[in-house]
C-alpha cells in the first residue's frame, strides 16, 4: 500500500530559497535517519529540509545557514525549476500559497 503524501507549506529564508519544515518520523519515512547533514547530531523538533543543499538540517544549523549564506540568481533558477518535484520525492505535497 502506497503512503500518501503529507501536506506542507513551502518556506522561503530572505535569500530566496526553498525549505520545508518537518519533523523525525517525516525523515525515517524517506529513508532518513534524522541526523543533521551539517553537524552530524540527531535530530529533534523541527527539521529543515532544504532543496538548494540537497541536505536536512537541525534548527541551530539552519540558523547559522541563513545568516550566512549568499543569493545566487543561478541557484534560484535551477530551484524554481525542480524543487516542487523534489519535495514530493520526499514525500511531501506542496500546498499551494
């Protein structure tokens, strides 16, 4: 029996691009061991699934990222091209704004 996709708002930081918040059981169920792709702890509460890094991070790490990292109009493009479909390939249907 095929899961269904669970419905969650796409987020955007300041610079532009792309993320979904979501929570342990969401990372297990595709494939995930909740285990931030940025300092390597477990972990808990919200998960930040961001399509530009290809990477799930902890909540510290996903501050840390915003605060420094930079736009690029390069990056926005490809985002804006592939990453809905990548989202769902994670299990998750993007409520429309």
């Amino acid at each position: 029996m095929k899961k269904s996709l669970k419905r969650v708002k796409i987020n955007y930081v300041n610079q532009g691009y792309s993320y979904v918040k979501c929570i342990k059981n969401d990372c297990f169920d595709w494939g995930g061991m909740a285990i931030c792709d940025y300092c390597g702890e477990h972990m808990q509460g919200n998960i930040y699934l961001i399509f530009i890094l290809g990477s799930a991070y902890c909540e510290k790490c996903f501050k840390d990222w915003t605060n420094r990292t930079k736009k690029y109009n390069d990056d926005l493009k490809l985002q804006n091209q592939r990453h809905i479909a990548w989202y769902k390939m994670h299990g998750f249907e993007i409520l429309e704004e």
